[in-house]
C-alpha cells in the first residue's frame, strides 16, 4: 500500500494574519460558521469541487477578498511512511461583524 490518505480541510484552524496597527481586543474575534454550517469547497466541478457560484468564506457577516488554494501531493515522515496530501488554503481580507457587534476590518488565514 502507497501510504495513507491524509486531509486538512474543514478542522483546520483560523487565526489572525494581519491585524493593524492599533491593538484589538479579544472580543473583536470574527464569528465562526456555526456547527450547523458548511464549509463550501468552490471551484470547477469538473475537479471534484461544489461550482463556482459558492460561498468561499469561513466566517459569519463577512464582505471582503478572498483568496484560495488547494494543493496536492506526497509527504514522507520521518519513519519513511508516505502519505497522500490535500490542503484547503484561504487567505481572506475585509469587513466583518466581530462577536461584540462591532465593524472590524482585517485579514485572516485559514488552513
């Protein structure tokens, strides 16, 4: 067998790329989808993705740019095990409605 199947997508983690200058409080976070939510997986249907006409962002009230990348390939571990690879990149950067209500502009990296 030629290694394993290895995903990094929907589980991934968000965290702040760039925030400005000025210093934001904890509560300025941008809301998450909710659990019920999806995460849509956009680009053409013809590589297995969910269309063009989809939503490509990972946080609630958010308008803004948003950039994405899928990459494939092989990883080898240390051990010498091979492992088949796909990540889901988005890099995404405008308004959004923070948890305290607030208006916040800011870019953020999921990955």
């Amino acid at each position: 067998m030629r290694g394993r199947h290895l995903v990094a997508l929907a589980g991934a983690s968000l965290f702040t790329a760039v925030v400005g200058a000025r210093a934001i409080a904890a509560n300025s976070d941008p809301s998450p989808l909710p659990a019920s939510s999806h995460i849509f997986a956009p680009g053409p249907r013809s590589q297995g993705l969910m269309g063009l006409q989809i939503e490509p962002s990972s946080i609630t009230d958010f308008q803004g740019t948003v950039a994405l990348a899928y990459l494939s390939g092989t990883a080898t571990d240390g051990g010498g095990q091979h492992y088949d690879l796909e990540v889901d990149l988005r890099i995404m950067s405008g308004d959004y409605v923070a948890t305290d209500g607030s208006t916040r502009t800011a870019a953020f990296a999921f990955i």
